[in-house]
C-alpha cells in the first residue's frame, strides 16, 4: 500500500506513520518541516497554509492508495488537498470529531444523527466543531462518499499526546501527595488510544471502507477509576487519591475537561456528548481497543523518554488544575465516602 500522510509528525498523524510503516507500507508525508518525521519515509515540504503551500505535493510523482488528513483548522485546506489530490489518491481519510453531532446529544448517538449547521468547505477557520464538518464535507466533494472514510474520533488519548490531557494527570501523580480525584470511581469513559485510531484506520483502507465511523471505546471499556489508579501505579504509587463528589469539584469553581481533564460530571449532557457514543459500527469493522492500564503504561514511558514534559499545540488551550486551586479544593471539600482516599 502506498501511503500520503498530510502532517505525520506529531500525535495522530505520527501515530499512523508509525503502524503504516510497521505494515511495510510505502509512506509520503508532506509536513511544515517543524519536527522530523519518523525515518523511513518520503518527505515533503509545504505549508498548507501560506498561497503555495502544495506546491512539493503537486509536483511530486506518483499516486497513493490513500491519503490521511487531520487538519482541524480552516476547511479551505482540506478543500484544496482534496481537490488536488482527487485521481491521485484511491480514498481520503479525514480524521474529523465527534463534535460534528448537533450539541446537546443524547447518549447512544449514531453517525446519523443530527450535524451541525453552517458548515462549508470554503470557510475560514471559525468554530472546532464547524471546521471539523466543513473539512468532511470539503473530502465529500472531491471524493465521492463511496471513496471517503470520516472517522470521527472522540477523546484521544496514548503517546505522543501534544494536548496534555493524560500528561497532566500522570505528572500529578509522579508529584504525590493528595490529588483530587473527581468522581465517581465508577463514571465511564470513553477514549481511544492514538494507536488504535491508527490501526483502525489502515485497516479501514485495506478494506475498502467508506462513510462516517464514531471512533472510540465502547462506552465504559474504562472508568476514572481505573484511569487514575493506572496512573498512580505507573508513576510509583506516592500519590493518595482523594475522591471527592461532582457538587464538591464544582462547589470549587473547578472547570470540568479542562482543569480536571477526562473527567466531566456525570448525567450531563457534557458526559452524554463526550463520553456515550454508540461505536457498534466501528466495532463491527474490527476496532479493537486495548486496556487503559496499557495506555497509561506506554505514555508514561513516552513522557519519561522525552525528559517528562509533553509537547504542547500552541492552538489549543492548557489543561491541568494548579496546585494552590486543588490544595484549597481539598481543603474545603469532603471524601466521597466509603474509600474515599
């Protein structure tokens, strides 16, 4: 198989370089030249943001079986990948987001529930969730629905991670101590590891798939429980838990997902959003979703091996709840019960 990787350098896109080269396949990647790709592939240069910034992919020779994409930005860059791509690549992978749903949605969506409105391909960057479904519809356009797959992927999690989520969580618990630890032990999660994405994905190609995929675990596949117990025994067990009550965490004026990230309040329709799609159709195409403990693990290893601290998106906001903000929380607050700490 031959490969065009749009990106490729960083989290998700590294991710799928990676597996697609561990399958022996023949990998281009066109990226901005800000970080070294993984060796072994074929490098291009550009920019898809400045006039000419296809210029190395539209004078390269040769064509691909697919391309993947994960621009999250401006659907006009997606449009034009697309549109200069189209007879040279067999199938367009958009790695898009379940936040392409309508807001509020129910637990146990589909990917034919409703989108959002106001998308379009041509548009400038505005909101995350438009941008994301007027990328896929800018790959429709082009492609054809028979010849795109959307994979529309939830909370990622795993190595190489650049938005700082499980980062955070491990480095709080390498640091010991009390942490906060939002409940309940038992609220389900959902998440999918970077690398299952990527597996996924490829095998998507080699099958021939096509259509819209809601990709993540199974609902429940973990728990916050088992996220941060995971996290304590990688790190060395120094931390002691202190699992304290959703009205407690937000009592504290504490922002769910972005100071406590993963975890947001359970019955809501933040929880129902982020952590209830129904994934039955990926599952029935082969998505296999490996333990948390193991995600944990590796990204722990990960974050170890590049000196502990995690590469951040300079487009994306900090995440993590600063020491004085979670001291007074605690200070204030009260166990949940019964195993509290």
């Amino acid at each position: 198989m031959r490969l065009l990787m749009l990106g490729g350098t960083e989290f998700v896109g590294r991710a799928v370089v990676e597996a697609a080269l561990g399958r022996g396949w023949d990998v281009t990647v066109l990226h901005r030249g800000r970080h070294a790709p993984p060796p072994g592939v074929r490098a291009l240069h550009g920019d898809r943001t400045a006039p000419d910034g296809l210029a190395a992919l539209a004078g390269a020779d040769g064509d691909w079986d697919a391309v993947v994409d994960t621009w999250s930005a401006a659907p006009r860059a997606v449009r034009d990948s697309a549109r200069l791509l189209r007879g040279r690549a067999g199938r367009y992978v958009y790695v898009s987001s379940c936040s392409v749903y309508e807001w509020p949605r129910p637990a146990g969506y589909t990917e034919d529930d409703p989108l959002v409105d106001g998308a379009s391909p041509d548009a400038g960057q505005r909101d995350y969730a438009r941008d994301k479904r007027g990328a896929e519809l800018a790959v429709l356009d082009a492609f054809g629905a028979d010849a795109s797959v959307l994979v529309r992927a939830g909370l990622i999690l795993g190595p190489y991670e650049n938005i700082g989520r499980l980062p955070w969580w491990l480095t709080r618990t390498a640091r010991g101590g009390t942490v906060l630890a939002p409940g309940p032990r038992e609220l389900p999660l959902q998440y999918i590891d970077v690398r299952d994405l990527a597996g996924w994905l490829l095998g998507a190609v080699e099958q021939g798939l096509s259509g819209p995929y809601n990709l993540v675990s199974p609902p429940g596949h973990a728990t916050m429980g088992a996220l941060l117990d995971a996290c304590v025994q990688v790190t060395g067990g120094a931390a002691r838990l202190r699992w304290t009550a959703p009205d407690d965490v937000l009592g504290a004026g504490i922002e769910p997902w972005t100071q406590l990230p993963v975890w947001v309040p359970p019955d809501s329709d933040l929880h129902a959003t982020l952590h209830g799609a129904d994934v039955s159709r990926a599952l029935a195409t082969g998505l296999h979703c490996r333990p948390v403990t193991e995600t944990v693990a590796d990204t722990w290893s990960w974050l170890r091996e590049i000196g502990g601290t995690a590469p951040l998106r300079p487009d994306r906001p900090t995440v993590g709840l600063d020491p004085e903000t979670e001291a007074k929380a605690l200070a204030d607050g009260n166990p949940e019960g019964p195993g509290g700490e």
